[in-house]
C-alpha cells in the first residue's frame, strides 16, 4: 500500500508518518469526566467509553459515558442557573464581559486544544491552531459584542395603544454537536446561546468529547456560573436522546446528520414541543463556468472537496464543470489530488489526516464501492492509505450520473464527483437536483451569471468564486433536508430569543 | 466689601450658556491686559518659562500660576473693545469667514431670540446679602490635594507624534479650584489643523484602518478599553484637575463609561448591516455602509472624555478617521487616552487631536474642506455657528448636541422624598454643568411646599469643596467666565422675582465654587427658567395639571430631555409621549447607557449620539444596483 501510494506521488504516511521530519506533540488529557453544575463529576452509572486516536485506532481515555440520569441532573443544575441564577439578570455587556474573558482564555490555550481536536478527531494540527481555535475565540468575541445589542421594538399599533416587544432569552437549551469540528461547532452553538442569557446543556459527539470538556473548564475559569454551561458526554441513542426528549428543555439545537435530525424534531414534538433547529447535511454542488480562471476553479474545488478530510456538512461534493473546460478541468483536478499528503495529522507538510473513525472509513470505502459499481470512472484515489489508522486517498470519479449513489448521498469523506453541464438552466436544475440545501458554489467572472444562479440555487450559503466563507457576521444553515435555523451572526442570536409583546392603552397623547 | 473687586461687578448679562467658540479665552484676556503692570507679567512669564525647563520646578511654577491666576481673578470686566460681552466677534474677528451680512444675522438672532434685551448692571457685593451659605461651604479655603497625577501630554496629536503648534503658541489650561495654571498647552489654529486633516485624509483615503477587517478595529478599540481600565486612576485624576468634577465621578462613573462606550462600538464594528432591498422587478440591489471619511468632531468641557468616547467610539468602529478638537477649558484627558489607543494599535493618522480654541481651530475644521462630516456638542449658538460654517464650505453633514432647558416632573401622586433627591442631582450634577440638566422643576401644586422646603434642605446639606476630596458632591464651576455668568443669573432670578430658598452667592474665595442655589416661586417667562445657566441652580415651577405642565414643560426652544416622576402608568405614557424631547426619563434621570440613543428635538440640536443610532452619523449609504437575468424569484 504504501508503495503504492508513493507512486501515486502521494505521501501515505498513515500512523507510521510519525517522528518523521516533525514532533508529535505529548497529549496530556485533563478533563474527562461530565461538566455539570460547575463541577466535573462520574456518570451516575459509574460508566466510561472509550475516546479514539483516529491515527492509529488507539484508545486516548475513557471518558464517563453520560445517560439520562445525567442529562436529568445537568437539565436540573440548568433550569436552576436560569429561573434563579445570575447569569440572565446581569446586563448583556457582563455577560459579554465574561464571554470575553473566555475568548482570552481560549487564546491562552491555543496549542493544548488543537492538539485535543488532533488526536480526537484527526484534524490537521496546524489547521487548529491557526484557524478553528483561534476563530472560537473570534466567534466567542462577536457574541460578546452582540450580547448587548439585544433589541426589542417599539411598534406602531392601529389602536391607542403603547406597544413593544421584548426579546428575552429562551431558557434552557439542549445542544448536540458533531465531531467533524469539535471545537468550531461547540462555539457555533455555545456563544449565541450564552450572549442571549440562556443556559445550556451540551452533548459533544461521543468520537471527541475532549475539547468540550476543556471548554468547560476554561468557561467557568472565566467566570461563567455554575450550572449555565454544562456538558454531558456520551451516546446519541442515550444521552442525545434524553436531551431532545426533556421536558425542561426550552430549545434543542442540533448538528449532525439528517437521519438524526429527523428524530431530535420527533422527541421535541413527542415530549414538551421545544422548540428545534437543525443544521444537517448536505451534498453541496460547485457550477464552474466556462469563462473560469481553470487553475483557480481547481484550487477551489479541491480545497472544496477535501477539506478536513471530506467530513464536513458543506463540503463542495458534487462538481458541475461546463463542458468548454470539462476536460482539462479533470485532468488538472486529478493531478492536484494526487499530490495531495495524506498522513499525519501533526505532520505540517500532510494535507489530510485520518477519517474520524472505523465506522465513517468504511462507510467511504463502502460508497467508493458503489460508485464503480454504479458505472462512475474512478480518476484517482479510491483506496485507503497506510497500514493502520483510517486514512483514504484523495478520490475522484468522473461520468456520475445525477441519480446515481455518490451524486445523491453524503459520504462525508474525500470523495468529488464530477459531471458535466452545457448551459446555465441546465446547470442550476442539476444543482437543484437534491433534498439537501446546505450551500453551494459558483465559479464563474461573469456577473449576470453569478447573480442568476445565487438567486436561483435553493441553498443557506453561496459561494461565488470562493468557499467555505464562514464568518461570524454571516449567518448559515440549510434549506430543505439540510435543516432550518441558523447559526452565526445576529440570527443565530435570534434563535435563542423569546418574543414579548407588551401592551399597555395610551390616554391622551398628542401622537401616535 | 470683600467682593468690591469681584470680577462679575459692572458685567451685562449676556451669554445664557457655554459656548464653546464663544468663551471668551483666557489667553484673550492675558493679552489685552493693559492694566496689570509689565513686570509682573515679565516676572510671570519668566517663571513659567523655567518651569517649563525644568520639570521639577514646580515650585516656580505654582508661582507662576498664582500670578497669573491673581490676574485673572481679580480682572475687572473685560472692555467691549477686548472681547465682546457675547465673544461671538472672537470667532468672526478671528476666522473672518462669516462675510459681515452674516455676521449681523447670527449678531441679530443673538440678542433677539436668545437675549431679549435684558441688561442687567450688577453692582459689586450686591450678592451676599442672599448668601445661604450652608455649613459644607467652607471647605474650599483648604490647601487643594495635590493630584496622583502628571500631566504628560500637552502637545497637539498629529499623525501619530506629539507636536507643537505651527505658531508655537501655546495657552494655559486652570485649575477650577484655584484657577491656577496647571499646564500650558499647545494652541492649534488653522494651520495645525490643516495638518490634523491632511493626516486624517491620508489615514482615511490611502492608509490601513478603513481597509483592515471590522474584527481587526474592533480588537484595538476593545485593547483600548483594556488600557483605560489600567489607566483609570491617573486618567480620573486628570480629569478631575481640569475639570473640577469629582474624583468619586470621574473615577467611579466617566472612566468606566469611557471603556464601555468604546466596548459597545467595538462590538458593532463587525455588525454594520446595509440592506438588501425588494425591486419591482429585474434588480439585484443591495445597501453597503461605508465610512464617511474624515470626522471632525468638536466637544465641550463639561464631560472632556465620556464626549471623547461618545464621538470616536462609533466614528472609529465605523472606519473613519478623526480631527478631534477638545475644549480649551479641558484638553488634557483627550491627549491622555488618545495615546493609549495609539498604544492600542490605532494607525497613525486615524486619531488627530488638536488643542485650541473655538474661533480659531474649531472654525477652520468646521469649514475645512477635507472634513467630511462634522459633530459638535456644545451651545445652541455654536451650533448655528457650526452648520453656517458647514453649508458655506462643503455641505458636510453636521450632527449637533446643543443646549437645554429640561422639564423635570413631579406629580402629585409622587413620593417626595424620593422626587426631592431624583430632582436634586438632576439639576445639581457635574455642577449643574449638564446639557440635559433638569433645571426647570416642575412640581405639582398639591405637593409643591413640602417639595421646596425638602429641596432647600438637600441643596443646603450638598457637600462643596475640592472635588479630590472624599464626600464631597460639588467642585467648582470650570472657570472664570461661566462662575460670573451663573452669579449673574442668580442675580437676575432675584431681580425678577422669584423666591430664593437656597444658596446664591460663591463658595470661598478662590476657584469657582457656587453653592448650590435654589429658587422657588419662579414664572416661565423669567430668565431662570427660560435660559440654560449650566450651573448649580434650580428653579422651582408649580403646575395643577397635566396638560398644562405639557403645554409649559414644552414652552420652549429646547427639547433635549425631560424627567417624569409619577406612580401613575397613565401619566408616565401620556408625557413621555406628549413631551417634545430626545430623552424622557421615567422616575429616574441622567440613565447614560452606551445602547441609549441620546440628543435633541427643536435646538437642542440635529441627530443623535450612542447606541445604534450613533453609527448613522458615520456611515454612507451606497446603494448597489445591477440587472437580474432570468432569476428564480425575486
């Protein structure tokens, strides 16, 4: 295999990579046990599951494994910090004081938390520490800033009446994220949910529970009060569940999967009809016009498709390139998918780590597998990649049909489908061709087709001649089976919102 | 007898509010003293000027100012020929840039609208004979406390360094407790603002600031706040020697609002929001703010840095830059915190700070034609001045926070103890030296007695002396010219009528304490309840009803803010509607938050400051419009 990779001219250097040119850094795992109420405490159970290194399919730690029993006595420490605690009566800029505090904090950390998202996740080193940690402390800041600009409305009423609303934190609120950004996601959810004055209850993905815990920490060392974050690690079908069914539980906000979704919103609607939103997954199109910079489409489309290694709900999977430039376009998209480092993740020449873990490596393999079955033209990749750890090579198939397996599902690994379009109808129908709505991108210099098609496509973000342009002011979420609700920006804040209206008639006034 | 020399002896009752252009300045004065004899001066000068050498002369240098400052104090009435009572020919003399048609016009609304021929000659030591001196007042004749405090900073900020003025001038910046000299400062005029906004123009057109990300100038305005906070005690100490308010206030209330103001606007600065807007068909058209270039920004003395914060906060989080003119009574602070954002990581060029007077440097930036927006807060009549200034150069927008003269309320349903302190400190705060001063207070007819006499006793009780003191709740008024001016109001309300129950007369003999003055019995058309005093004076109105305390509380060109005191939620929604002004506060006053939109109907002035509605004034609306092709929908 690894021969084989070399003469693909890629460096498969799998968990055997390590202490080659580069230092793999000592991990040292402090937080293991669930945050609840200001506290780290052991399952009720007593029970523990193990945490993975995706390089080498080695056991990190054993984290206690929180069940409902434990979701009942965060939910509880929760409901107490919002009907009776501090943190939703002091003014939005305290608590922005302290989301500020924690962002520092955050900053101090940077090193220590990448390296957890590295052995938890398989997530490039470098990667964390420049961007996803450094950016929870930006998002962090942003809600801090947002937290007191928190604006209800007076309102013109059709009666001599005096009218405002009022927006008021929700409550508690259940969050579960995802393990493909641990770190990115838990702030996605957290800071809106904090700056607004609501208390939460987090469910890390049990893949990587290990900066979460962290966070915790680092949260209540920056003055966050007992029982407003508390973290719950352990099983969907377990703890998860118990979340999205709690009848304390005023709003449950989900990441992850579509199948999963579907059943937080049947708890929520089972139990106390909590309200829900959903950020799901996707299988995002990338139209490249024919008038493209083609070594610029190319850059783009890859770093589209394979960026943290595939597993990423917006993640530019299915590749429309306009027949003028088809061809070179793949020749091109192939030979940059095969210089691609595949190793690890610590290593900084690799450009992609490890799949999180067995059960999504052979779920990509297993699609791989069907797209030759199904007809598709394996360009490049296909296999996996070193001898131990769950490594894949960069893969590209060509002739896909709309209505085949790998142009429909998520695969959420590195796997680009390339199809073929004539004209910009066309192009937009098959971008439409989906239940998914996550985002899209459009690569083309011509303005008349770039605003006809970001109109056009049904999709929560469009990324003209750039991709994964997510920033804090810019909110994202999905249309269709991708989800509803939005994360980032003042509507992410939005979300964790009451409406109040109040009332009251006017006598007298000499206006209205 | 003692007051046979006092400088408000044989003044006409003139100016009813602070101008910031209009003072009269003191380096006016000190030039065309004829009087004073040479030597002195010679002897004066000599001494400051060792002083100046040697940092540790301070011993020469309080010499120096006790000269100066027996100068200034025991100066006669200025004659017509050196300063004009209202000063307004200071800035037309000076700046020449109002053409005399204009000139007369501004003269005319003067004395018509604002100073309805009202001419009153005091005579020397008429005043004491009203004197309630409460027990509090004797503490002024103390040896002043000397503040934990050094003052750095006396050049003019231009493009990054300290400079000195063009001319090499410089002006001396008082003491309120003693009036001496606690530093001199150099005077900027018209050259030294032009350099002020070339610095800003390229800083705006061709330098980092407006380019970088809104997160980037949201981190040096939120390491700014970081510094002030390191910085509290000597910027409060600062702020309270030049200013004469008090150091509980200065440290307790206007630094930490100087670094939540500018947290505020740091935290706007990445969510500036333009819109994208429906067409009627077949257009893409979306709004984008951008910054609105170079902001020239004026500010009074009264709040030298929570007006600092006020003005650059938004106008800086928006991607400007500034020519920053502070006071002359009050540049110290300003130099101070404006370096600290430098330290902050602010780009040189984006903050220019020019010290100086109103005539001169207000008036050039005013009419500069690289300025492209101007924000003013002052006196009604600057602020004509102002917008003149601006129409006749380049019609760059103006916003203006200008005078008042605020209703405050209090209805028969009212627990009076509670309205008799709320009253108080509205009227009595900073001095009395508030643009939103509730300095009409309003009381209902079924509870006005036992109001009166209540306020009597509180004003009476109200701590004056050295504001570096503990408990002390008053300090002196800044200067010369505004402690005359409040005298002869005081004076005027005598004249007219109304009830003195309180106060009335200085406080020591040196510096500029006033004791707080109340007077009861006073008619709307009397002068105490008609013009801004800006001082510690409360003039008490009786009212019987609630349309007719509208009709009064509206009964004037101002309309900056009001106060109501009531338990009824009928009466609180029927005035806080029916009342013609920019802020109402509801059983509460002088509520300052950064997220409040603050400013004035009618005169009090143009636009508003803080909150959401701040970026407004510093922002440009483009709006971006490009043909759809076959689009989905629209």
């Amino acid at each position: 295999m690894a021969a084989a990779a070399a003469a693909n001219g890629m460096s498969c250097g799998g968990g055997g990579g390590g202490g080659k040119g580069f230092e793999v850094p000592k991990v040292v795992v402090r937080f293991t046990k669930l945050f609840i109420n200001g506290q780290f405490v052991d399952a009720v159970s007593g029970k523990t599951f193990e945490t993975r290194d995706p390089r080498t399919g080695e056991v990190i730690a054993d984290i206690a494994e929180g069940d409902k029993a434990d979701v009942d006595l965060a939910v509880k420490a929760a409901r107490e910090a919002f009907d009776n605690g501090p943190w939703p009566r002091m003014s939005g800029y305290e608590r922005g004081r302290i989301l500020s505090k924690f962002a520092d904090l955050i900053e101090a950390h940077v090193e220590e938390v990448a390296m957890l998202d590295t052995v938890d996740a398989g997530k490039l080193f470098l990667v964390g520490k420049a961007r996803d940690i450094p950016g929870a402390a930006h998002l962090l800041r942003y809600y801090a800033g947002a937290a007191d600009k928190v604006h209800g409305e007076t309102l013109k009423m059709a009666q001599r009446m005096h009218g405002y609303t009022l927006k008021e934190p929700v409550g508690v609120v259940g969050h579960i994220v995802p393990w493909n950004y641990p770190t990115t996601m838990f702030f996605f959810k957290v800071s809106p949910a904090l700056a607004a004055g609501c208390t939460v209850v987090v469910k890390p993905a049990e893949q990587t529970p290990l900066s979460a815990l962290f966070y915790a920490h680092l949260a209540k060392e920056a003055g966050v009060p007992d029982g407003v974050l508390n973290v719950v690690t352990g099983f969907g079908p377990t703890a998860g569940a118990a979340v999205a069914s709690h009848m304390d539980i005023d709003k449950v906000s989900f990441t992850g999967s579509t199948e999963v979704g579907r059943l937080v919103m049947k708890a929520a609607a089972e139990s106390n009809l909590k309200p829900v939103s959903l950020e799901l997954g996707g299988k995002s199109p990338i139209v490249v016009f024919d008038d493209a910079d083609l070594d610029m489409a190319v850059n783009l489309v890859n770093f589209a498709t394979y960026t943290n290694k595939g597993e990423i709900c917006v993640a530019g999977t299915r590749i429309y390139v306009q027949e003028g430039i088809y061809d070179a376009f793949v020749k091109k998209a192939a030979e940059l998918a095969k210089k691609s480092v595949v190793g690890d993740p610590f290593n900084p020449r690799v450009n992609q780590g490890p799949q999180v873990d067995k059960d999504q490596y052979e779920k990509v393999l297993k699609y791989i597998d069907i797209g030759k079955r199904e007809g598709a033209t394996l360009v490049t990749g296909g296999k996996p990649c070193g001898d131990k750890g769950y490594y894949i090579e960069p893969t590209i198939f060509t002739d896909v049909k709309d209505d085949m397996a790998i142009a429909q599902d998520e695969i959420f690994g590195p796997v680009m489908a390339l199809m073929k379009f004539k004209t910009v109808e066309e192009a937009i129908q098959k971008a439409n061709n989906t239940r998914y709505g996550l985002a899209a991108g459009i690569v083309t210099k011509n303005i008349d087709i770039a605003n006809t098609v970001s109109r056009s496509i049904r999709a929560g973000a469009i990324w003209i001649n750039c991709y994964f342009a997510f920033d804090p002011d810019a909110p994202f979420g999905g249309y269709k089976m991708s989800g509803f609700g939005k994360d980032m920006g003042m509507d992410a804040l939005e979300k964790y919102m009451q409406t109040k209206t109040v009332v009251t008639p006017l006598y007298n006034t000499p206006w209205l | 007898g003692k007051e046979l020399s006092n400088p408000f002896a044989s003044q006409v009752v003139t100016e009813p509010k602070a101008p910031i252009f209009l003072k009269i300045s003191v380096s006016l004065h000190l030039s065309s003293r004829s009087h004073h004899r040479p030597e002195e001066n010679q002897i004066a000068e000599n001494l400051l000027e060792i002083s100046q050498q040697h940092p540790a002369g301070m011993a020469a240098r309080r010499a120096a100012s006790s000269i100066l400052s027996r100068r200034l104090l025991t100066r006669p009435s200025p004659s017509p020929a050196s300063a004009s009572p209202a000063g307004k020919s200071d800035l037309l003399g000076a700046g020449e840039v109002l053409p005399s048609k204009l000139r007369g016009n501004t003269e005319q609304n003067y004395t018509t609208s604002r100073l309805p021929n009202l001419q009153v000659v005091l005579v020397a030591g008429a005043l004491l004979r009203f004197s309630t001196a409460p027990a509090a007042a004797a503490a002024p004749t103390e040896e002043p406390i000397q503040p934990a405090v050094e003052v750095k900073h006396t050049q003019l900020l231009i493009n990054g360094n300290f400079v000195d003025a063009a001319s090499g001038k410089t002006f001396p910046t008082l003491d309120p407790r003693t009036g001496e000299v606690i530093a001199r400062v150099a005077e900027g005029d018209s050259e030294d603002i032009d350099r002020a906004v070339a610095a800003a123009r390229r800083a705006f057109d061709e330098g980092p600031w407006p380019r970088m990300t809104a997160y980037e100038r949201c981190r040096v305005l939120l390491r700014f706040a970081d510094l002030v906070e390191e910085h509290a005690e000597e910027i409060a100490a600062l702020e309270t020697w030049d200013n004469g308010k008090t150091l509980a206030q200065s440290a307790g209330a206007e630094v930490p609002m100087v670094a939540r103001c500018m947290r505020y606007y740091a935290g706007w600065a990445d969510k500036i929001h333009g819109l994208v807007v429906p067409t009627d068909g077949g257009h893409h058209a979306q709004v984008l703010h951008e910054p609105v270039g170079v902001a020239g920004q004026i500010i009074p003395w009264n709040f030298p840095l929570l007006m600092f914060a006020w003005k650059v906060g938004p106008a800086l989080a928006c991607g400007n830059t500034v020519v920053l003119k502070t006071a002359e009574q009050t540049p110290l602070s300003a130099l101070y915190v404006a370096r600290l954002l430098h330290e902050a990581g602010l780009p040189d060029g984006v903050l220019n700070v020019v010290s100086g007077f109103g005539p001169t440097a207000g008036a050039a930036l005013c009419s500069h034609m690289g300025v492209d927006k101007l924000a003013f807060t002052g006196s009604t009549g600057t602020g004509q001045i102002v917008l003149e200034l601006a129409a006749r150069s380049n019609l760059k927008p103006v916003t203006l926070e200008l005078g008042g003269k605020s209703p405050f309320i209090v209805m028969d349903d009212a627990d009076v103890d509670q309205a008799v302190d709320l009253a108080h400190h509205a009227v009595f705060f900073n001095q009395g030296q508030c643009c939103c001063a509730g300095s009409r207070t309003f009381v209902h007819e079924r509870v006005y007695d036992e109001f009166v006499e209540k306020s009597r006793a509180r004003a009476v009780k109200r701590v004056v002396g050295d504001p570096f003191r503990n408990g002390v709740e008053q300090g002196p008024q800044i200067d010369g010219d505004q402690f005359d001016k409040i005298l002869r109001y005081v004076r005027s309300g005598v004249d007219s009528g109304a009830t003195l129950v309180a106060g009335g007369d200085r406080v020591g003999n040196r510096g500029f304490y006033i004791q707080p003055t109340v007077f009861a019995d006073a008619k709307d058309d009397m002068k105490i309840a008609k013009d801004e005093i800006f001082g510690p004076v409360q003039t008490i109105l009786k009212f019987s009803g609630v349309e007719e305390v509208v009709r009064r509380a509206n009964a004037t060109h101002y309309g900056l803010a009001a106060g109501v005191f009531t338990r009824s939620l009928d009466a609180a929604n029927t005035l806080s509607r029916a009342l013609r002004a920019g802020t109402v506060w509801v059983n509460c006053y002088d509520v300052f938050d950064a997220t409040i939109p603050f400013g004035g109907y009618k005169m009090s002035g143009v636009g508003r400051e803080k909150g959401i509605y701040a970026l407004r004034n510093y922002l440009q609306t483009k709006a971006v419009v490009t043909p759809l092709k076959n689009p989905a929908w629209l």
